[in-house]
C-alpha cells in the first residue's frame, strides 16, 4: 500500500469545520469531484446510533486498520485530520508487523483510559463520555500486534466510541484512546530503548535497607555513583508511552526485548542488626552511635548514629575513647611480660604532665593484679605500669602492626581512622595509656579492636563484600590472646561491665569507657564489647559511665546475634 500518496488524498478531500463545541464537527460527503460536497455537511447527530448501526461502523473502522488501510480507518471516524496523523504515527513509531483487531460487542463499562487515573467513578465516566461522544455508544475490541523481534504478540483491550452521523452512518469518535486505552492526548506512543530498574541496594541476605535513617546518606551516595543510563549493548526494547513534552516519566506497555538483568548490590549489612542498632542509639536520648562488625570477615554488619541529620559519629567521630583504650594498653603490657597476675598497684591518685589523674572509684588499692586493674579500669595502674615497662612508641606501634589501627582503611563509606599519635617523651604517652590524650577514636575503630580480640586476626571493616582489605602486619601469640580475652570476658563478670551482664550473651568479653572530653562537665560513655562472631563499639555523648548508655546499646545489638 501507499500510505503516503493516501495521506495526501486525505489532505485534499477532507476538510474540518469548527463551528465551536462537540457535536459541531463538519466532515463534508459528496461526489469525488467535490461538486456536492458543499451541499452534504456531515455532521455528528444527538441520536446516537442503533446497535446494529454501531456494531457495523465499528467493524469497518477496524478492519480498514487492521489492513493497513490508514485513510480508509481515519475516514471512519468524526475527525479525519487527526485520525489519520495518530495512526500513522503509531504505525511509523510502534513499527508492528501484523496488526489483528477484532470487535467485540457493546460495553457499558467505563472507557479503559480511566485506568490511568486513580480518581474514582466521576472521572471514569468522564473518560467514558470522552471516548463515546454525548450520545454515542461504546464498542468494545481486542487488539493483537505482532512484531518481527517479539516472541510473543502484543495483546490488549479496547474501547471505541461510535456515533451517529448526520447522513446515517456511524462514525468512530476519535480519542487518543482509540489507539490504546492509556494514550492521552499529552502524550506519544512507540519503541523506544529501556534499561532494566536500578540495582536495588540490600543487606548480606537480599532484605531492602531503604527506610533505615542512619542509612541514608550511604544510600544515596550508592544511587549518585550508579550508571545512569545504562550501557546500550544493556538495553532492551519496549512500547512506551512517553509525555509529548519529554519531561516526566514514561510507562513501558509491552516488551519486546527484556533489557540485561542489573544484580543487585549486597552490602555486608544485617537489616535485622541495623534495627537494633537504630533503635538501641535512639532509645540513650543523647548524641552517639554504634558499629557492629564481624569478626571473621570484617564485615560491617550495622551502624547508627544519632541526630540522624547530623553528622556519622560512627564512623566520622574523633573522641577519646576512654578506657576502651585499656584493651590495646593491657595487650602492649602483655608482650612486654606481664602476666594476669602480675602485681598492679592502684594508686588514689597519679601525675601526668603536671596534671593530677584519678579513677572513678575512691580509695587505693596496692593489691591489684593486672587482672584487678583492667577489671576495675584502673587508671593509675595503667598509667604506672606503662611508664614501667612500655616506651612512648610501644602502644601506637602495637595499634598498627596487630590491630590495624593506624592504617588507612577504605571501608566503602567515608571515614576517621583512629588515630594513636607517637608521644615525643613517655609524659605525653602516659595518657594515652588510659584513652585520653592526643588519642581520637570512633565506634568504627573500636569495634575493629573487639573484633580483632575475638578473631585473633585483624579484618579490616568492609561494607561491600569483597572490597579490598588491608592487613596488618602480624597477630598476637596465642598466650597474650588468651589472657587478652580472659580480662575481657572477666570485666563482664566481675568488672565494671558486670551492671550489663544480664543483657548480654553468655561469654560476652568487653570494656566500659568513661572519657573525659575538654570544656564539658559530663564524660562520654564507651563500650566496646564481643560475643561468638559478632563484635560492637558505643558511644554517648555525656551520658557518663560506660555500663550507663553505652553498654546497654550495645548490649541490645549483641542480644540479636549474628544470625547468618
């Protein structure tokens, strides 16, 4: 056929007449020379055509396009003009090799254009009076396209309003509808390239993270540095209906090539964990945070923070950590050979660097051991013994080499990495000793710390499953490890950590914190704490003793468990 030397006929034989308002359409009939034509107005009539009258108008209009005959279908309808420009559109831009329509009877339904509104009935019959006229009647059909590259056709219902025309005949009311009930007359339809959905960000078992608070600037950071677009050897093939402006969202109707599949991006996160975690920090009322990591792999199983608005003092923070500290102090002292029972005096009082250190607890205790020290988080012990046995450069240096701490470390999220500086003279290294100082932590590195006691090995934190992972440089020998745990596992039974033992899981090993921080009255609460192959750090800003607001955080993410 010769769709074009049609479309010019049309343009020459037809002419539209605007009288003003529906039903004042003139389509003009007569002989082929035009002699009659301005005798013969066809009009639409407010009678609206019999059954058998719409039922035959409706055949015809699709059976002429069905067969390709454009100028035929547009002709048998109330606006030529437009008809035909539409359908030849849809047959240029949608490209179907076969096109099979087939009336299927009167309908009293709703027009299926109201689909594309959720309003209820007033738009429907709205839609429905659109499509029918004033006084037209709505046939239904069935459409079935087929296409070289498809495998299966393209099958959808339809709706035709078919009215009565001034010299008899029925005539199809055109709409955008007519086409396919979704298509409006805002919009446009053809083939058009798509991509499959974004990747969808998960947890380590595919359960969704969105709508977790502490989660979202990670989420968004993951959707800024997605592909957009997609590669064009990734995509696929589909009818569309798009807004004729370009702008807005376009709705893919059938699919003619499925696009390549985008996997999914799993992080090492536990959705399960990552709920503890949020409401365990919420729940304090002060400014602070948590990481829960795995020990065996690294993997960051959860992290929150608090305001959620404000910044990620998880893994952003630099606070002293207090006697969270005394973890790495107590293993620098064991390589140096002392042992858990070595004697450790607990002085009421010690200087450092001219300034007065005391412990939380009143009194002196010249009967410590090591044990007793770490237990009751002595820190004039520490601080003594340290200035013994260990040089100003022992405590970052062990940081380093064994706990990976120093390091710098690319977890898949911006971070601080803890920082233990190099003291110039033991004075300045005294302080270090108890968590104070030049030293600046976060519940990233201190988690990292439990979680290495509870490995034996340092896993540097990862939140994407296979990133890179720097390695330190060497592990603890088996007997310091045993008695580096053995002091940990003792806090919880008999030490300063011993107010959360009810929470936390049989055989928990942790450390309480109490730092304090310059020009604020009240310390800041740490914990830091393991249990089977799930590791935990906290942290609340002025909230006081470790075991007050840290430990019971802490304690409620480690009640969950690492449930693989």
């Amino acid at each position: 056929m010769n769709n074009g030397a049609k479309i010019g006929i049309a343009s020459a034989a037809t002419v539209l007449l605007l009288a003003g308002g529906y039903g004042a359409y003139a389509l003009v009939s007569g002989d082929s020379d035009g002699k009659d034509a301005a005798k013969k107005p066809r009009t639409v009539v407010s009678e609206p055509p019999s059954p058998e009258l719409a039922a035959s108008g409706a055949k015809a209009f699709l059976d002429a396009w069905a067969k390709g005959d454009l100028f035929a279908a547009a002709k048998l309808t109330d606006d030529p003009d437009k008809a035909q420009a539409a359908l030849q559109a849809f047959h240029d831009n949608v490209k179907p090799s076969a096109v099979h329509l087939t009336v299927g009877g009167p309908t009293t339904a709703p027009s299926p254009a109201a689909s594309k509104s959720a309003a209820p009935s007033a738009s429907a019959s709205a839609s429905s009076t659109a499509a029918a006229g004033p006084t037209g009647v709505l046939e239904s059909f069935k459409a079935s396209l087929e296409f070289a590259e498809a495998g299966s056709p393209w099958n959808y219902d339809g709706v035709l309003g078919v009215v009565k025309m001034s010299d008899g005949t029925a005539a199809v009311h055109w709409a955008p509808t007519v086409i396919h009930p979704k298509l409006d007359a805002t919009e446009t339809i053809g083939v058009k390239p798509v991509f499959a959905a974004p990747a969808a960000v998960t947890d380590r078992k595919g359960k969704p993270l969105a709508g977790y608070a502490s989660l979202t600037g990670l989420l968004n950071q993951l959707k800024a540095a997605a592909p957009q677009g997609g590669s064009p050897e990734d995509a696929g093939t589909a009818v569309v209906i798009s807004p004729a402006s370009g702008n807005g969202p376009a709705e893919k109707v059938f699919t003619l090539k499925e696009p390549k599949p985008v996997p999914n991006l799993k992080l090492t996160l536990d959705a399960d964990l990552q709920a503890a975690a949020e409401s365990a920090v919420a729940a304090q009322g002060k400014p602070g945070s948590l990481v829960a990591i795995e020990p065996s792999t690294g993997g960051i199983l959860a992290y929150a923070f608090s305001p959620t608005t404000g910044q990620n003092r998880a893994f952003s923070g630099a606070t002293a950590p207090g006697s969270t500290l005394k973890v790495l102090t107590a293993a620098a002292l064991l390589e140096a050979g002392i042992t858990p029972t070595t004697s450790m005096p607990c002085p009421e009082t010690t200087m450092v660097t001219g300034k007065s250190i005391a412990n939380d607890f009143k009194g002196a205790h010249p009967e410590y051991t090591l044990t007793d020290a770490f237990i009751n988080s002595c820190n004039t012990s520490f601080i003594e013994k340290g200035k013994d046995v260990l040089k100003a450069n022992t405590l970052p240096s062990l940081a380093k080499d064994v706990f990976g701490i120093g390091l710098v470390w690319k977890t898949g999220l911006s971070n601080f990495d803890t920082d233990i500086p190099v003291e110039t003279s033991m004075a300045g290294a005294a302080s270090e000793f108890i968590g104070q100082g030049k030293v600046r932590a976060n519940p990233l590195g201190m988690a990292s710390i439990a979680a290495t006691v509870q490995s034996g090995v340092f896993k540097q934190p990862i939140l994407v499953p296979g990133m890179d992972q720097v390695k330190a440089a060497r592990t603890l020998s088996p007997d310091v490890l045993s008695s580096l745990r053995s002091l940990m596992t003792q806090t919880v039974k008999s030490g300063t950590a011993a107010a959360v033992k009810p929470a936390l899981p049989a055989g928990s090993g942790a450390k309480t914190g109490t730092a304090e921080v310059d020009n604020s009255a009240d310390a800041n609460s740490w914990f830091t704490a393991y249990s089977g192959d799930l590791a935990v750090a906290a942290e609340f800003q002025g909230a006081g003793h470790g075991s007050a607001a840290a430990g019971p955080a802490s304690s409620k993410v480690l009640a969950v468990g690492n449930r693989k």
